[in-house]
C-alpha cells in the first residue's frame, strides 16, 4: 500500500475500524490507492457520518421532544 494512502488510513480511527471488519478494503487499496475516496464514503455510509444522516438524526430528535412535550401537556 502506498504512504499516501497509510497516512490517510491512520488518520482516522473509524477508518481503521472499517478495514478490520471488511478486509476486502486492503485488497482494494493495495491495487488502486484512488479508491481512498470510495473507502472514505463507504466508511461515512456505515457509520452514518454524512451530512444528511446529521440531518435525518436532529430531525428525529426534535420529533422525538415534540411528542414528548404534546404528551405532557
């Protein structure tokens, strides 16, 4: 594997999380070290770090403290 795409890896510890649980990953990245890039959006899809994940979340949360609060009154 290449030093640009170790240092990449290292950066993050979710990242080095991932490739534990899919091996597939250093295959992958051993042949083409670009797919950087498609590891890092997998990573954000399974572990729900995209921006409309963040959004989706608040969304629940503030319906969640709305029922709650209806349910009070």
């Amino acid at each position: 594997m290449q030093v640009n795409a170790l240092t990449e890896l290292k950066k993050d510890p979710k990242m080095v999380e991932l490739l534990k649980y899919n091996s597939y990953w250093l295959k992958e990245l051993n042949r083409d070290p670009t797919s950087i890039k498609r590891y890092k959006s997998d990573m954000k899809a399974k572990y729900h770090l995209r921006a409309t994940d963040k959004i989706s979340d608040a969304i629940d949360n503030i319906d969640i403290i709305s029922n709650v609060l209806s349910a009070l009154k």
